[in-house]
C-alpha cells in the first residue's frame, strides 16, 4: 500500500512539473472550450468515475477520506487531463461511502479543497463530498411516488415555508422540531388540540409547500445544531445537497437525502406538490466558492473595471448566460425533479438570468414533470453587465411562456409599498388603488377594462396568461401582513386589522392568477415588526401555534377560501382570452371594485358570479338588477345553504361578498 501512495505522488509530482509553465490563457469567457460531457460522479460497485471541468488547471488531485471532517486523507490521487478542459479518473473498486474533494493547482499554486459544484451527497458542513449509491436513499414505495398533477398551474394554492419555523415551537409538539421529519410528522396537536406540521397544512387545502432554500448552506454550522441557529438559506453553497441542519444526523451524508425524500413522499401521498426555492444568481462565498474552486471567475459576471458586479446585492451574480453556468444550472433542476421527485422550482431573483436559460431549463423540467410550477422573482437588487433585454424580468415574463412571475403590482396594491413601513393600499384605505386591484384581478393580462397608465408598477399588462401571475400580499420577505398593516394604519382597531387581513387574502384567493400564501398568514403570523428576519432567532420567526386558536376565524376564513376557489374553476380561468370574453367589471371607485364572471366560465356550476371588494369603513348599499344567491358575506360561506338577495345588498365594511346566480 505505501509503495502505491509513494508512486501516486511521485506521478504528481512529475505531472505539475510538466505542466507548471503550461497555464492555459484565454482572452474571453467565452473562449473557453465546454463540453456536453457528463460532470456528475458515476457509481457502481464495480468503479467510481470523477469528472470536472476545468480548462485553466494545469493538475487536478482528488482527495479521499474516510470520514466526511476532521480526518487526513488516506489517498491522493491525479486526474487525468480528457478534452475540452474535462479532467477525469476511474477507480475500479466499490468505494462506497467513501468522502472526496477535489482540488486545482492553477496559476502556479494549489486552490482550496472543494466536493465540486456536482456533489450530490455532502459530509457536515458540507465541505467533503460522499459516494453513495442512490438507491439506498428512497423511503419505500419511492418507486411508485408520483408527481403531483394540476389541469392548468393556477389550480395550484402555494403555502410559503421555512422547514424550521413550523415545528421549533414547543406548542408544536413535535418529535423533531425544526426538521425534514418533524415537518410531516402526522398526529401532532397543540396542548388545546390544535393540529400543527403536515396536518395543518392539509386541513387548509393547500396544494403545493413552497420551501425556502433547502439546498446546502452556508450560514448554519452543522456541528453545532444544540446551539439554536436560524438563517433563510439565501447563501447558497452545495446546490445539489439538501440541508443537513433539517436533518437529524448532518455527519452521514445519506441521511439527509433519505429524510428530505421522506418530506416530499409524505406531501405526496397528502396529495401535495413540493417546490424548491433555489438561488443560482449568486454564491454564499465569492473567492472561495465552489465555483471559483474549480474555474476561478468563470461562472461570475464582471464589471469593466475587474471587479466582481453584483445584481444580487449579495456581492456576486453568476453568469447564466455563459454555456457552462446554463449547463449547471438545467442539469441541477433537472437533477432535483428526476432524484427528489420536486414539483416545482421558485428562482430567487429571476432577473439576473437571461431569458434563453430560464426558457430552455423550463422546457427540460416540463419534459421530466408536464405539470411542474416554475415561477421567480422577475427583478434584480442591483443593476447588471447582462443587457435588460436579455434579463428574465417581470416585464419580459411574455417572451417566458413556460414560467410565471410574481404580481407586485398587485401585492403593493392591496397593503402598500414593502418599501415604505407607512404607506397603504387598498384595503388599509389608500386612493386610487383600484387599477392596481383589477390588474390583479385578472392576472396581469391584457383585459380592455383596465388604464393601465394607473397601475402602479406596470404601465402595460405583462403576461400571455392568467396563471402567469403569482398573485400574493406577503412573503418570508419585507413585513408579515399583520405587521405591515399594524404599523401602516396605526389608529385602526383589532377589529378593522382583521378585516383588512380577511380582504386582502380574499382578493388573492379569488383573482385569476396563482395563488401564493405566505405561512401563518392564516392565523395573522407576527414577526414583532421585523421586516428583514433572515438571521433573526426561532421567537421572531417561528409559527405560533397559539394563534391558531386565538384567531381561529380567520383561520377558517382562509380555508373556506380555499375550498371555494377549487370548487369553482371560473375563479381560476386558464387563457387571457377566457378572462377577456367573461369578466367584466361593474364598478371601480374609492375603495370598491366589483366585477362579473359569466357563462359558466371554464365549466362552473354557477353560471354568473358577483364579486364585490368594498375597503370601505363603511358598508356599502349596492344595487342589483335581478335575483341573487348569496355565496359569501362577512364570515359565512354558503357552500349548500340557500340564501337569497334581489335589488340590493349591503356589503359591510372592508369586507367581500359574492352573489351568484345557477
């Protein structure tokens, strides 16, 4: 065995001496030669093959170690030089459960160790990646998992969560707080009862979990989970791990695999579809990245004068645009749609990707699942060298037809600009928000109803369909909506608060586009008015259980919601020219918007439907024209009781009715 260690570095020695004087310059990014070559590890018991690209390297070693830290590697080994910068090595023995790195020698020195920007299974911290043959990680009946199905995406009701924050509270109850378990663990009550974790979720009707990153990280030291720790994930460092701080042993690198594989069978068999909100417009770490590890500045974009640009405000954006950073970034989603069985992917800052990526990843996650979301933030935090008209911003989501953008049209509309704490919308009692509100309305299509030249962010309507408008009023981002409506309108009551609350999630819930809930939105989540709580500790961000119970009408309030928008698919029309020949609205003024939906539209078992926005602190005497049934006022919906109204109905105070008529 030492003989064979000794020839092994005595041929790395002779290598990199060889090669030392032999950098490989090029004078644009684009100059460097790619490959179509597999870059993923491949095992079988009887050989592992390692692959990575690096054109610049002058040596490549591979590490192995028995243990994912705090070990010396047992061999080192050189990779051999193929084409097009591809550097490879077969070792024909099982090596299973065995730990490696790899490291570049260019510019005549050694970078640091990295587990490579294909590591599909990573030690603690994840600094060392592990071979590991997959299979061993599906939970049983892996193979006859299905992705969830939708007949068009706005059928879709998107819950936004924070795996931690749903079960770190001890009213919880739960087995393993703040992990991939503890989070489908079924039978978990309060102490008064009250459902919580994967429970909860089904009883609100929820269709799809949006999960905040849930990708390997930098933030969280995997070594030390007894000392409470919280960050959101936007520090992206192994993409294509999941976390080990949800799992409850982060050491061996298969068990968090086995446990996040766990989470999407259990929502599977709930009948709910799991989205990953994934981060490639930047790293956690610029000069040692494991992108810069392997190819240094090949994967970044540059400003003109050398430094490093950066449109994520994060201290780097990444280069979509360039073949290899498309390569990865399509290969990486298709990787977690065929491995982990994903129903969907949010892009963090869509903006800083081009538009060629974003439609050609669509399109390879479409052929994998038909029915999976796509859908991103169609800005950037900074500008960019990438030309706008390339960027995949909201304003371009046309030239997308695959995927769907997030409305801040309309959520500033409702409550007011998440950049300003006191400024209002329209259910907190701002004027002139009613554009805002119909643009919503009918998911930021064109509609011939609408002055666009009143809509407060877009000055034209930037979707092909409906569904491509994520319609939401809150997220993980900015204020909760009770907070942001707390500190706006500072005078109001508990009770107008709860109304606003009511209204605003009514006006998403019934609007056309898909339909986004932020988590605990239902039962008025407070983060104590921090707006930006990424790193804040578990007493800000956890889900209190207890205001299930203590606001369980606006719990029930959201349900019933729910349960009314899939019962009634005019409420969720699939093409612009459905919403264009079938909604019309009634009457837009101060702080009152009312349309109709007719023919039955998309097959509804009610032929005309009525809705009525009145943010008024006054009810409102609106006049009818014929005979009426009446499907929501104030808190009651009448899903089979029949009650009737004719030449008018008093709508109360910042509240929703509906009428319909069979």
């Amino acid at each position: 065995m030492k003989v064979n260690k000794i020839l092994s570095f005595l041929f790395l020695f002779m290598f990199i001496n060889a090669c030392s004087n032999k950098t490989t310059l090029f004078s644009s990014f684009n100059d460097y030669p790619t490959t179509n070559k597999k870059l993923w590890l491949t095992y079988t018991k009887q050989a592992t093959t390692f692959t990575i690209w690096s054109p610049r390297a002058n040596a490549v070693k591979l590490h192995l170690y028995k243990t994912g830290n705090d070990t010396k590697a047992y061999e080192s080994l050189a990779l051999h030089i193929d084409e097009n910068g591809v550097w490879f090595k077969t070792i024909h023995k099982d090596l299973v459960g065995v730990y490696y790195t790899y490291q570049i020698y260019i510019d005549g020195k050694w970078l640091n160790e990295t587990p490579g920007i294909y590591a599909k299974a990573v030690g603690v911290n994840g600094n060392r990646a592990m071979i590991l043959n997959m299979e061993t990680t599906n939970p049983k009946e892996w193979e006859n998992d299905n992705y969830v199905v939708l007949q068009s995406p706005n059928d879709a009701v998107i819950y936004e969560l924070h795996i931690r924050d749903l079960t770190i509270q001890k009213e919880a109850n739960s087995t393993y707080p703040g992990k991939y378990l503890g989070l489908v663990e079924s039978g978990t009550k309060t102490e008064q009862n009250v459902s919580t974790a994967i429970d909860h979720i089904k009883e609100m009707g929820i269709t799809h979990v949006h999960l905040l990153p849930t990708f390997d990280h930098y933030s969280i030291d995997e070594t030390q989970l007894e000392t409470p720790q919280f960050n959101w994930g936007y520090d992206p460092k192994n993409y294509n791990v999941p976390e080990g701080s949800f799992a409850t042993n982060p050491f061996d690198a298969s068990v968090r695999i086995k446990e996040f594989k766990t989470l999407v069978k259990a929502f599977h068999d709930a009948g709910i579809g799991v989205i990953l909100d994934v981060v490639y417009n930047h790293t956690g770490k610029t000069e040692n990245s494991n992108f810069n590890l392997e190819n240094p500045g090949y994967y970044y974009r540059f400003n003109n004068d050398g430094s490093y640009s950066d449109a994520a405000a994060c201290g780097n954006e990444t280069a979509s645009e360039r073949t290899m950073m498309q390569k990865f970034m399509i290969e990486s989603v298709k990787y977690w749609t065929e491995e982990y069985h994903l129903d969907g992917f949010r892009f963090d800052l869509m903006g800083i990707h081009d538009i060629n990526t974003m439609n050609s990843l669509a399109t390879a996650v479409k052929n994998l699942n038909p029915n999976a979301l796509i859908y991103g933030e169609g800005w950037t935090a900074g500008d960019s060298p990438l030309p706008e008209n390339k960027r995949a911003l909201k304003k371009h989501t046309k030239q997308m037809p695959q995927i769907a953008a997030f409305s801040d049209d309309l959520r500033d509309g409702i409550k007011g600009s998440v950049f300003d704490d006191k400024s209002t919308g329209f259910v907190s009692g701002a004027k002139n928000k009613e554009a805002s509100i119909k643009f919503g309305v009918v998911g930021a299509i064109h509609h011939p109803q609408i002055d666009y030249n009143k809509v407060n962010y877009s000055n034209k309507p930037w979707a092909n369909k409906p569904w491509q408008a994520i319609n939401y009023v809150s997220c993980h981002d900015n204020h909760t909506l009770f907070d942001k409506l707390k500190i706006s309108k500072p005078g109001a009551s508990e009770i107008e608060i709860k109304a606003m609350h009511k209204l605003a999630i009514a006006i998403v819930l019934t609007a056309q586009g898909t339909p986004f809930l932020h988590a605990g939105s239902e039962m008025m989540r407070t983060k104590f008015g921090e707006h930006n709580s990424y790193k804040s500790p578990d007493a800000i961000n956890q889900i209190n259980w207890n205001l299930k119970l203590k606001n369980a009408d606006v719990v029930t309030y959201f349900q019933n919601l729910i349960k009314l928008r899939k019962a009634h698919p005019a409420f969720r029309m699939y093409s612009a020219k459905e919403v264009q020949e079938n909604l019309r609205f009634l009457k837009s003024e101060d702080g009152l918007v009312a349309y109709q939906i007719k023919n039955s539209a998309n097959n509804d078992s009610w032929a005309t439907i009525l809705v009525i926005y009145n943010a008024n602190t006054k009810p409102v005497n609106y006049t009818l024209n014929s005979n009426w049934n009446v499907g929501v006022l104030e808190d009651t919906f009448y899903f089979d009781d029949v009650e009737k109204v004719n030449h008018k109905i008093i709508v109360p105070a910042i509240s929703m009715v509906i009428l319909y008529q069979k």
